[in-house]
C-alpha cells in the first residue's frame, strides 16, 4: 500500500469538498427537508463506509476520527460566522 503525499491528499480533499459542497448548494435550494436529508445521507454512507471497509476493531478510532473532524467542521463555521462558544471535547481513557 502505498502512501499519499501532501500534494495528493490535498487534491482528493479538495475534489471531495468541491463535490460535496456543490451537492449541498443543490439540496439547500430544494427546501430544508431535501437538504436535511442530504445531511443526514452524508452520515449513513459515512457510517456504511466504516462498517463495510473496516475489521471491526477499527470501528472505534474511525469513529473517534469522524466524529473529531466533525465538530471541528462545525466549530470552524460558526467561528466564521461570529457565532459565539466552544465545542468542548471530554476524552475518555
């Protein structure tokens, strides 16, 4: 297996972002019940990605990862758009 470079990983990102975005533009101009449908699609195909292509010990740091890159996402946005507060995250051992 090889590994991706920055360079690489950057381009598929961007391609996905790019895909995605354009995507939730289309569903958000259908009306709010087509666009939390898309929301909520985006989720189950992620979830079925982890289950199908996984072992089933990787399910959790996967999820862990998702779930991280996530709140992330939506702390950036509403940084963005002057919405105040933290997501704070609590970590178990």
């Amino acid at each position: 297996m090889s590994v991706m470079t920055k360079e690489e990983k950057l381009a598929q990102t961007t391609e996905i972002v790019k895909f995605l975005t354009e995507k939730n533009e289309e569903a958000k101009k259908a009306g709010i019940e087509q666009h939390a449908h898309f929301i909520t699609s985006i989720a189950y195909t992620l979830g079925s990605l982890i289950g199908f292509d996984l072992k089933p010990m990787g399910y959790g740091p996967m999820l862990g990862t998702i779930i991280e890159s996530l709140t992330d996402g939506l702390q950036m946005a509403a940084t963005e758009k002057g919405v105040e507060g933290t997501f704070v995250k609590i970590v178990r051992d």
